[in-house]
C-alpha cells in the first residue's frame, strides 16, 4: 500500500485531481448547512454579478435564485448519480464479461452479442430515449446512465478474464475440484481489480457529464438542483449574464477533468509494468 501511494503521488496531475475532487466532496456535504434555504427559492433580484453583494458570491440567476447555493446543491447530484451509475454498470458488466471471457464458446458469442445490442446506438442517444420513456427522475438517470455504460466494462473484463484462465494458479483451482463461479470470483476476478478501478473512475466523469447534459435538455429530475440545469436556464441569457453558465460549466469541467486525472494516476500506481517502463 505504502508503495502504490508513493507511485500515486509521484502523479502530479492525480495529486491535483485529488485535491480538486476533495473539495466538491467538501462542498456536497456542506452544502445544506452553508446554504439551508433551498436552491430553488427566489431570495434576491435577478442577474447580480458575481461578488458585487455580501452573501451571493456567485451572483443571482434570472429568476433571482442563488447561484453558489445552486451549484452547491446540485454538486450532491453529480456526484450521486455519477458513483449510483457506475456501481450499477459495473454490477451488470462484471458478471457478464467474466462469463463470456472464462467459458468462451456459445456463451461467449450470446453475451457478446446482447453486449453489441446495447452498442448498436450511440450512448447519450439510448440515454435520452431511456429517460424519456421512464420520465425524468434521478431514479430513470441512474437506470438510463448504467444501461449505456455497462458494456466497455463487460468487454474490458471479458479480455482480462481470457488472459487469465490459462494461468497455473486457475489451472491448479480446476485440478483441486473449485467450481467454475468459485474459481471466477476467487482466483480470476481479485487480478482484474486493477483496470477495473481505473476504467470505474473515468465512467463517473463521463456520467456526471451524461447527467449534466440531459438536465441541459430539459430531462434532468425537476425536484433537485443540478448543474446542467443551471446552465440550461442560463443560456438565453448568456450574453447577459454570463456568470449564470460559465461557473456550473466550470464546476463540470473541473470535476470530469479531476476524475480523468485519477484514473491516470491509478493507472500509473496500479500497472507494475507502466511503473518500471517509467524507471
């Protein structure tokens, strides 16, 4: 452990990441004890600039809404949605590319197959069409952010696995009488964790990103603040109130650009192989 974190840190860029994810953490957290009232409530006039009023530091929207308490509120979402979706897609992409990598053959071609139906369209299409059958809610985009992002983790296992089962310590599991589920979760699965946690920590940007376009169309939970809402309500406005967009999209941006830091640095720290090659 103490070696992993040594090689961790020799990332700057992940170090950065750390720092920049801890502290929308912090706000998250915070955000309903630095800014009780709720986000929706019209506590001032509209399209305050930034730092011109004690106690709206972020200026006001156009419907004179408190835009540090929106973006604070709607950081609880990002993350929610983000770590719900990526839990549910590794639940469903893990079993079926263990499957189809360790028994190969007509399993392999079946799951492969129902993997490539959920490919067939492209992802934030599929998504938008999901949500809009299920109705907006944070439970549908949860559902809808999993259903389209399960399959990379199923093919990335599905290769790992395949590289696996021929090893000696698989082959010796076989000859001691382990069952096929025994020797999966026990002996291949603990040497998969490694590109799991990386390809887990890019899925979260890429679903906080998800998230926030879809709440920018208008299909995003009407009952919670989130930051692709706030840019939306914005965007008619932008030549007037610039701040409205630019800081819900700067606190996109920055999260999604911490996550993708992350998940390098955990490459870097995770793969032996990359470590010495950097020797």
């Amino acid at each position: 452990m103490k070696e992993f974190w040594k090689r961790f840190s020799c990332n700057k860029g992940a170090v950065f990441g750390v720092v920049i994810l801890g502290l929308v953490i912090v706000l998250s957290a915070a955000a309903p004890f630095v800014f009780p009232k709720s986000p929706w409530a019209m506590v001032q006039r509209p399209f305050i600039p930034p730092f011109t009023m004690d106690g709206f530091w972020l200026g006001t929207d156009p419907m004179g809404r408190d835009l540090a308490a929106g973006i604070a509120h709607g950081a609880r979402v990002s993350l929610l949605v983000g770590l719900v979706s990526t839990a549910v897609s590794l639940l469903i992409g893990i079993p079926i590319g263990a499957a189809a990598g360790y028994f190969g053959g007509w399993v392999d071609d079946i799951l492969m197959r129902f993997t490539e139906f959920f490919q067939s369209a492209p992802s934030f299409t599929l998504a938008v069409v999901l949500v809009a059958i299920f109705q907006p809610s944070i439970a549908s985009i949860v559902i809808a952010i999993a259903l389209v992002s399960w399959p990379p983790v199923a093919r990335l296992l599905r290769g790992e696995v395949m590289s696996l089962k021929s090893r000696e310590f698989v082959e010796a599991a076989v000859l001691s009488g382990q069952g096929h589920w025994t020797i999966i979760w026990r002996q291949i699965l603990p040497n998969t964790l490694s590109p799991i946690i990386v390809l887990a920590s890019m899925m979260v940007a890429a679903a906080i990103l998800i998230e926030s376009s879809l709440s920018f169309l208008g299909l995003g939970d009407r009952n919670v603040m989130s930051w692709g809402y706030i840019i939306g309500a914005g965007r008619t406005v932008i030549r007037q109130a610039w701040w409205v967009s630019f800081f819900p999209g700067a606190a996109i941006l920055f999260t999604a650009l911490a996550l993708n830091l992350i998940g390098e640095g955990l490459n870097d720290a995770l793969n032996p192989r990359l470590h010495r090659r950097g020797k």
